[in-house]
C-alpha cells in the first residue's frame, strides 16, 4: 500500500538558506542554519510541524559571539562543548521567534522565504554585542550552570576582575553564594586571569 506524503511547504527556507552564506547544522530539535558575521554569528533555528489540513514551523533565532565563545572554553576547557553552546548565545529579545502556518491549499514561495532570511539577518546587524554583554555581566547570578559560566565569562569580557575577586574570595572561604557544583573555583581563577588580561 503506497502511504501519501504531503510535501513539505516550507523547503523555499531551506533552499534560499542553502543558496546563501548559511552553514547548517543538525540538532535534536530540528535544523539550525548559522551565517557568520564578523566575530558575530546569527543562528537560526527551525522545526517543521506536519498538521491535519496545515504545516507549521517554529524559527528562534539568536546571537552567538564567537569571542564570548573562546572565553567560556578558556574558563572551562575540560567541558563538553556542542555547537554553538548556550555559554555563548548572547542572549535574544523575547519578540525573536515565529511560527508559520500554511494551509494545504496554499504554497509558501521563495520570495517569501527570502523576505523572512532577511529579516533576522537585519535583526542580528542591528544587535550590538558589547552592550548585550555588559548587560549579562550586569546582571543577578543565574540560577542554571550553563548561564553561569556565560556570566563568568561575560564578566571576564568586560574586564570585571573587581567582581571576580569577590567570588574568588567567598569561594576561598568555603562559600558558594548561588553558584551551582558544575562552578568549580578553577573557573572563577580562570576568569580572573582572563579580565586582568583584558584591562
């Protein structure tokens, strides 16, 4: 028995990405296309839905700072690093992501998909870096790991090594504050190392 399959309405995004300057890369929750961007690079994430009369695709989209990137791995060299980790996706507006219906009845065209590309490569150019991560390093300790060692490493950006010392200190005495275990005193002398240099 032959099983129907519908075709896949969204393929334009995928054909203008490939047809362009974007890299892909396969997750676990879908496929995710990376275009570089001086020491920025714009990721973009999309996962296809099939519904009963209609497709769907959820996109994200985000920031990721290559620089911010090396630090983290210099703060913590001996943790698994995937593509593109969350140490250092500078973090993206909430209003960056969509979802897209079509119908069965309609088509979704190339000029359309190219409209869309453009609109987070406009988005990703118009995001300045340096301000994105000085608000991180601004910012309260973050309750997760990963958005832990980004805050490390974000302060180590910017040139906090006031800051760093203090947690260098507290660590020294025993404390913790509300860094989680994966955040090992090594790390904090690390970053400090790493914000002195950068002063």
């Amino acid at each position: 028995m032959t099983t129907y399959t519908k075709p896949r309405k969204f393929y334009p995004i995928y054909q203008a990405l490939l047809a362009t300057e974007w890299r892909e890369h396969r997750t676990d929750a879908g496929r995710c296309f990376a275009k570089d961007e001086g020491n920025q690079c714009i990721v973009l994430n999309l996962r296809e839905i099939i519904l009963k009369d209609r497709q769907k695709i959820e996109l994200n989209w985000f920031l990721h700072s290559k620089e911010l990137f090396g630090i983290s791995q210099r703060i913590s060299p001996n943790k698994l690093m995937k593509w593109l980790p969350l140490t250092a996706m500078i973090e993206n507006p909430p209003d960056q992501q969509d979802s897209l219906f079509v119908l069965d009845t309609e088509e979704f065209t190339f000029a359309q998909a190219e409209k869309l590309i453009e609109k987070v490569i406009g988005w990703g150019r118009s995001v300045d870096p340096n301000q994105t991560i000085r608000s991180i390093a601004s910012s309260p300790i973050p309750d997760v790991g990963g958005a832990q060692l980004k805050y490390l490493a974000s302060l180590a950006y910017v040139g906090d090594f006031n800051t760093l010392m203090d947690y260098q200190e507290i660590f020294r005495k025993g404390q913790r504050m509300n860094f989680v275990p994966m955040i090992k005193p090594e790390m904090i002398d690390r970053a400090v190392d790493i914000a002195l240099e950068r002063t």
